[in-house]
C-alpha cells in the first residue's frame, strides 16, 4: 500500500443528559468506537453532550471533518429526544413523516401495549415522533421502537444515528454498516493490522523504556502509534500501524523485551485464556469467595457455554458460612483469622470438593472500609488455587484502592492465577 | 434568587487512545460530571481524545466557553502522555521543571522500586518529565506519582489537570476544588436544587404524557430541565431547575401520578433502599444463584458494611451443585426442570436455611444464547423470595436482550423484589 493513503477520521457523538450527571456511564461510546476502529477508522473523538439542541448542532459541527459520524439516543419518544431534528438542521434538509415507518412502529407498539397495558394517546404522540425522517435519509428498521437514519451530508460526514439503548445500537449495527452511503465509505477504508500485547504486573515505564532502546536499536518506529493502557494490574499496549507501515517487528521486539510478564500476543482477553485453558484440560471449576462475594463467579459465567467448565460456587462472607457451606474448621479461622493463607486455602479446597470440581479457588480478604489491623490491612487478600491431582498456588499480596478497586483487583488477580493453573 | 443569573458551564476532557480502541470504558468523565453537576455547574459536554496532541488542543478549543474545564490523563510517564504540555500552550506559558515536585516524586518513585524490583534510566526519565508544570499554574501533590495541575487561561476557563487513573483522580479531587482559582469560581456558582425520581416498570412515553398533562393543568415548567433514563428495568426522572424557578411543584405532581411505580422520590438507589430496610428490620439475606452467577451476591456486598446483612450465597450453576449444596431435590429438577418456579423456591429455601439467614431469594433462568426452548425460551427467569415467617414472592418473567441482558436484568428484578419484601 501506499504511504500517501490515511486512515480515514470516524467520531462518535453520544447524547442524553443523563450521562452528564454521572448517573450512568455511556457504554454505546466506546462499544462504537471499537467498531469503528476494526473497520479501520481512526476515530478521533467521542463527545458526550446533553440533549439541548444547541450542544448537539455545535458537537456535529466540530466533528464536521470526519468522514463517519455515529450518533447515539435522542430518537426517544420525549420532547428531549431532539436527534433526528438536529441532524436534518445540520444536513439541511426538512423532516418528513415516513408513513411505512409510522405503520411499522404502530405494529410494534400495539403489540407492546397488549402486553403492558400500557396505551392511548402517549403512544399516539410517540409513533408520530418517532416516524418523522430527514429528506433523503436512509431509514433503519426500529429494533425496539426508534427507527435508525444515515444522513449524507453535503460537504460533509454521512452521519449514522442510532438509538440510545445499547441493545438497540447494537441490534442495528449490521443495518447500518449495509446502507449504501455507508457502504461506499467503508470501500475506501484500508484495513487496520494492529497489534495488541497484554501483560500482567508491569509498569508502564518499563515499556516507555522498552520503547527507548528498540529506536536506539536501530528499528524506524515513524508511522506506528503505541498506545499503553493500565487496567488495574493489566497493561495493554497497542501498535497500530500508519498506512504502508507494520506493526509487527516492533510487537515481537515487546514481546520478547516481557516475556515473564506477557499474557497474551494476540490481545486475547485473560478470562478467553482461562476459558480455553480449562476447556482443554477437560477441568471444571469452583470458587469459594469471602471479600470478592460473588464476582469472580460470575465473571467465569459471563462467557455462553460456560456451564462446560464452571461448577459454581459459595459466596463464604460470614465465618458461619464457610465452616457450614464449606467445611472451614472454625478452629483454624479462630486461630490465623478468616483472612489468612490457611483459609484460604480450606475454601478452595472446600469448594472443589463439595462442587465435585477439578480446581478450586479460595478468596478471602480485606475489602475494607473498616476491618484492617496493622497485621492485616485494608487490602490484604489471601489467594488459592488447588486441584483435584495436588497442585497448589497461593499468594497473599496487599492490593491498592478502596473496596471496589480492592475487590475488583482481587478478581484480576483470582483469574491470574486460574490462568497459572491452567497453563502449568 | 434572580431569574436572570444561569448557572456557569463546566466541561470534562478525557484523553486516552484506549479509550477510543473500546477496549476499556471511559469512567472518569461520569465521575467528574456528576460532582460538578452536584456543585452547581451545567456540565456541557463530556470529551473523549486520543493521545494525539493536536486532537486535544482542539477540544480545549471546543470547550473554551466553559468557566471550568476539568481534563483526565495524560500525565503518565511516556511520549503518549502529553497533557501537561498541550494546557501550557493552551494557556500560553512555557513547561518548566517543578524541583520540589520532582524531588517529591523522586521520593515516591525510590519506595516504589524497592517494593516492585523496577528501577533505573526509565524511572529517572519518568520523574522529570511528571514534574514539568505550566508557567503560574498551581500543581496538585500526587495520589499515585503523577501531579495534577489548576491552570487559569487569559480569557478564558480555569483547567484542572487530573490523572488518568479513577483512583488517583478521586483522591486528588478535593485538593482541585481547594486550589485558589478553583475555589474563586465555585463562589459565584448557584446551588442546583434539582429532584430526581426513580421508578420501576413505567415506560418512558407515559412520563411524556404526564408532563404534558401537568403543563395542560396550567403548572408552568418554562425554566425546569427534566431528563429521563431508562436503565434496564428502572426510569430514572431527574428534574433540575434554572435559576429562580423550582423543581418541587413538578416533582410532586410526577410522583402522586405513578405512586404504583415509584421506587424512591429523593434519588435513593434501589441498592441503598435494600440494604436500609435489611438493616431496619434486622434480617441477614443469603442468595441461591443460577443464571446470574454470582451477580446478586456481589452486588449485596458492594456496600461497605454489608457484612451486617449478607450472609452469603451460592451459585449452583449445576444440577449437582443445586442437590448438593442448597438441597434442591433431583427428582423436582427432573420433574420440572432446573428452570423452575418451583426450583426457585427450593434455591431460596436452602440458601436461607444453610445458611441461617431471615430471607432467601432464589433465581434460575434460561440466559442464553442456548438453552431455550418453547416453553421456556432465552430470557425466561424465575425468581422467589422466601422469609422464616412464611412470606413467598414469586415471579418468573421473560426478560428481553442477550446473555449479559439477561442475567443484569434478573439481578435488578431480585434487588425489586427484595425490596418488595423488606417493605412489606
């Protein structure tokens, strides 16, 4: 390929005002984001903005030299539900009712108010809102009730709008990227062929160094981007390739530079490589879980056909629970304490024995607020894992942070050391 | 207060290419912009940016209007960290080399490479260029080794630099708020006494309607902001007033029209109202989890102190695990099949009772994506809630999405339904 073609720009522009107040976080950002940059986009914002009109028009303006704009929410059936507006204003364009749209709608939301009960003249209002399009846009198929548009803008983006719920969003994804201005855009993209390397307990300067002494090394590192990422104890390092550029000497430079500390070459996930770990060990695994309470099960579970390896689990919080539930002698939590590598170690092997389990892992630790000692503060968590054949990993570090980050650096590491288990 | 002051803007640029990969979502524009919204600024936009220097130079450029502009990351110690430098010349001040800083720095970096082992050139390199401020500005002690910094721009808003990760960020936000420039401005910024309603089950177009039925009953809401989120299971209403005008005559008037479906009138979680009436009434809860794993449990123990009211659970994923440890009978799986009213009952049953707690709840379901059949296709949940007094709340409804809808729905259904019984 040539070194004169760039990657072309994408934004992505997410409204509701709710996700200025911190109520909730914006998932369909980044999910989109993603999307866009595997298609080969370089995206080079994500604007949240609330859902007064003026902050849409001035977001769309700024994104303005991008060659694809997706918008997210605002196409509700309340009066703050302002995108399809906004967006025609900004293409120029006037809205028009689309009466297949509307019938369309009316179906669905008939359909709905059978159900719910809920019905009348708001539902009226809402189909009529709903169904109402820019000039020449492109209508996508509702997926709840809000129909999507891609706009063509003249001297501008083609503007993707999609609702705000991510199911929606996401639902209407395919139908998007099929939409002919879409189409013809995604034709004159150039593939992507990034890297993604991820490692477990190394700092960031260390690859910052790394980075150093591969250029002095002599390696032309123009025209590749390296993002790292620290995501609590894992460190993940992007190189993406500029146009006529490979990312793949300087990945395997890092790779080898780490090796003790690498986890994956390929940007698999850790919870992929625990799942696939077990798989092929024939394992089955069970978690007894003090401090973490729950999340490490339900983190194995996340994964669809994960009834193959997960036996499942006790959430162990009170001592009175892991003596009955998982045979604790009440004697040894009375004598090391519940937090201890002792315990840790009976609530592993409780769990895999009374789950009838290959592999058992034990948690126990301080979350805090409150229940640290100087023998034992806030953030010391015992880790276990043992196997049915004898094998027996244990560590009993002192995470950083408040409770969540305590109990979520805790999971990390419960799936650290499972992924040992597995690959030893 | 006089109707002619509004309420000053604030914006919230967050960098960080990973933040645009997907691979991680972003939590600290949410963070920032419900604490600013809280000290009474209309938070206008949330950014997010990559690394790349000119990218973010243009969204200070954006956001420029705004009296206060608050940014996340980029203050690591490698090239892609460039924050610090792109608000100096946003400012237009020179960097320079802060000695105190950089000997402070200096000092957390020497404990941390004697607990970690990491040491040499990189750390150096890293110390001094973390130690770099702008000309005038004020810099900010570090929570991890970076320091954030309040920059005060001619003609235009007051920047604070924060550091990427949630943590530092945090702890660093009361001495921003302390910083001279910052507190100047938070003197002349209107207290927001805005109202937020929560509730459960109620469409979104029937708050449309009731609104305009309020507005068609002669209350006049020129002037009051309402927003509305509906986030799985739960609408979240929240009414904010602009100077002079207030919230309560329309948050009154939306409350007496869903009394049925109200959760909370004063914003309180569903989670903080659970564990209240937990503790008001002075029962301990213990979990029987299938489909959601874990999910329940761990978002029980979440709260600090929930020691005083989670006995604890199990996740019994399997057939077995159900007989095993919370004695469901093999012959009820077999007659009616693990997903079950009647499993759920048996799942709430014996997690109270091993684990001597006052209420059980019990949740099996078909989450997906396989699994489903006729009868009881993907997204079939049945829940029970069981007390020693004898009170039973069943329910088993279809819930809509995929797996992860699925078993994040369901756990929200079981934080309702306990609440349904700490309330009765």
């Amino acid at each position: 390929m040539s070194g004169s073609v760039s990657r072309p720009r994408a934004a992505v522009v997410v409204t509701g005002s709710e996700l200025l107040t911190g109520a909730i976080s914006d998932r369909n950002g980044p999910w989109v984001a993603q999307h866009l940059g595997e298609l080969g986009f370089e995206v080079s914002h994500v604007l949240v903005v609330g859902d007064r009109p003026a902050d849409l028009a001035d977001a769309l303006q700024f994104v303005r030299g991008a060659a694809l704009v997706v918008t997210s929410g605002g196409l509700g059936p309340t009066a703050d539900d302002l995108t399809a507006e906004v967006v025609a204003g900004f293409a120029g364009v006037p809205l028009e009712l689309d009466e297949p749209m509307r019938a369309h709608i009316a179906d669905i939301l008939a359909a709905w108010a059978r159900r719910t009960g809920f019905d009348g003249p708001a539902l009226e209002e809402a189909n009529r809102k709903q169904a109402m399009v820019p000039r020449g846009a492109t209508a996508l198929a509702p997926v709840g009730t809000a129909p999507g548009l891609v706009v063509t803008v003249p001297d501008g983006p083609v503007v993707v709008v999609l609702p705000g719920p991510p199911r929606e969003l996401q639902g209407m994804w395919p139908a998007a990227l099929a939409a002919e201005p879409v189409r013809a855009l995604l034709e004159s993209v150039p593939p992507a062929r990034s890297r993604s390397l991820r490692y477990f307990g190394l700092p960031e300067s260390e690859i910052a160094a790394t980075l150093r002494d591969i250029e002095a090394g002599g390696l032309d590192l123009s025209g590749i981007e390296v993002t790292t990422c620290l995501r609590r104890s894992e460190l993940e390092v992007d190189v993406r390739p500029g146009p006529g550029a490979s990312a793949d000497a300087l990945a395997d430079a890092l790779i080898a530079a780490h090796e003790r500390h690498l986890v994956s070459a390929d940007g698999t996930s850790t919870d992929e490589l625990v799942a696939t770990g077990l798989l092929d060990k024939g394992w089955t695994v069970a978690t007894g879980e003090s401090c973490t309470g729950g999340m490490l099960a339900s983190r194995l579970i996340d994964r669809a056909g994960s009834s193959a390896y997960v036996a499942g689990g006790v959430v162990a919080y009170s001592n009175a629970a892991k003596t009955a539930l998982l045979g604790v002698p009440a004697e040894m939590i009375a004598e090391h304490g519940a937090v201890s590598p002792e315990v840790a170690r009976a609530l592993a092997d409780g769990a895999r024995e009374r789950l009838g389990a290959d592999v058992g892992i034990g948690i126990t630790g301080v979350a805090g607020p409150g229940g640290g000692t100087e023998a034992k503060p806030v953030g010391y968590v015992c880790f276990c894992v043992t196997t049915a054949d004898g094998l027996v990993i244990a560590r009993d570090p002192r995470l950083p942070g408040g409770r969540s980050d305590v109990r979520e650096r805790s999971t990390d590491a419960a799936m650290h050391l499972l992924l040992r288990a597995v690959r030893g």
